[in-house]
C-alpha cells in the first residue's frame, strides 16, 4: 500500500497539508491513520467524538469526513495559533468544537456524555491519564492512537513511555485491543463491557 492507493482524502486535506508545511509544523499525522479515522467514524451514527491533539486538523478533516450530519466532534489542543488556524477550517461547521486547553484539565473537568471513538494524539490521554479517558468511551467505542512503533524523532527513552502504554491497555478487561503494522504504528481498542 502506498500514498497512491488512498484515494477517499478530504476534499479540505490539501489545504491544510500545504499549511502545515507554509508553519513548519512537524508533527502531522499521515494518511494511513487518517482514512482509519474516517471509516471508524463512519460506522459511528450520530456518533459523538474526541481528538486530542488537534495541530491545525490533518486527522480532523477525515474525521469530519466520516461524520453523519448528526455526530459532533470535540478537539482539544494547547497551543491557541493552531487552534486558530484549524478553527478558520473548521469554525463553520456546527458539529465540530475546537477547545484551545490544556488536555490533562480538559480530560480532569469534563462531564459530558461518553465518546464512541477518542483519538488521543497529544501526551494528555495517550501517556497520562489513560484511565480517566478509558473511561469516558461508551462500550462498543474506539480508542485509538499512532505512532506505537519506533519513530525517527522520539526522543531517547520514548519507547518506554509507548511499552507503558502497551501494557496498561493489555491489562485493561473491559477493553479489547489490537495492534497495527499500519500508518506509524496503531494500537485499535474497543470498550466491550
Ligand atoms: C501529534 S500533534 C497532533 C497532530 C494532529 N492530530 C494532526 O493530525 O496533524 C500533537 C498536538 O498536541 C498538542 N499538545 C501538546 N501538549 C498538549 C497538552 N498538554 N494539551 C493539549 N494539547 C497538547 C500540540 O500542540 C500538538 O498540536
């Protein structure tokens, strides 16, 4: 499978690549873990999602793509000139919310209705409290995250942070996982009880 094989990209997609690029921002998720995104989103009516980590919306605007007109969309991300750039993409669209917060606080106050699938794609929710987002997914719901396998930027001693990781969701009952050689390395859980 290569790039060229994807060929249901977010109309929007481009846009938002070459913008990456224009602010130098580097550490865009690819097209692998996107079109994962949208067919998972897809099999979600009226579902209602998370992403953490927004950047300025790569991965958002296939989630967005998957969406029925009736799901809603929560994004969080710390760094309010991304926020801004994705929300001139996005701010149009009533379904999708763009938080400028800090992840752990959002994911500490949050007392809304459960998830069907959470994307956690910043530390906050993937390293660190886990267990608080585990626990916000309604059964049947996905919890997925990237970059499970060696990356050429991970800081030294990253891998034992991703191994932790491995293993709390292993451990985890209610949740059933599994691992991707897809994208930068997927882990795929679903909450079954
Ligand atoms: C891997 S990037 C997200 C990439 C994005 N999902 C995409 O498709 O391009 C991680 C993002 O998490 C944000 N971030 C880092 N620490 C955070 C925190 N404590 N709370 C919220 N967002 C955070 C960064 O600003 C960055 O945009």
């Amino acid at each position: 499978m290569n790039d060229s094989n994807i060929n249901n990209i977010p109309e929007i997609y481009a846009d938002i690549a070459q913008k990456s690029i224009d602010i130098g921002f580097n550490m865009p998720s690819d097209l692998y873990v996107g079109t994962l995104l949208k067919t998972l989103v897809a099999s979600k009516p009226q579902g209602n999602f998370l992403e953490l980590g927004t950047g300025i919306g790569l991965s958002l605007s296939w989630m967005v793509d998957g969406m029925d007109k009736n799901s809603s969309l929560t994004t969080i991300d710390n760094d309010p000139e991304l926020i801004g750039i994705a929300n001139q993409y996005f701010g149009h669209d009533t379904r999708i919310k763009l938080i400028c917060a800090d992840g752990t606080d959002w994911i500490k106050q949050y007392e809304g209705p459960l998830f069907n699938l959470v994307f956690a794609d910043a530390w906050p929710g993937k390293y660190s409290e886990t267990g608080q987002i585990l626990d916000l997914i309604s059964i049947g719901g996905f919890y997925v995250v990237d970059d499970m396998s060696q990356q050429p930027n991970w800081p030294e001693g990253h891998e034992d942070n991703v191994q932790g990781l491995i293993s709390y969701l292993e451990k985890r009952a209610d949740f059933t996982i599994t691992k991707l050689d897809w994208s930068t390395g997927l882990i795929i859980a679903v909450k079954s009880f």
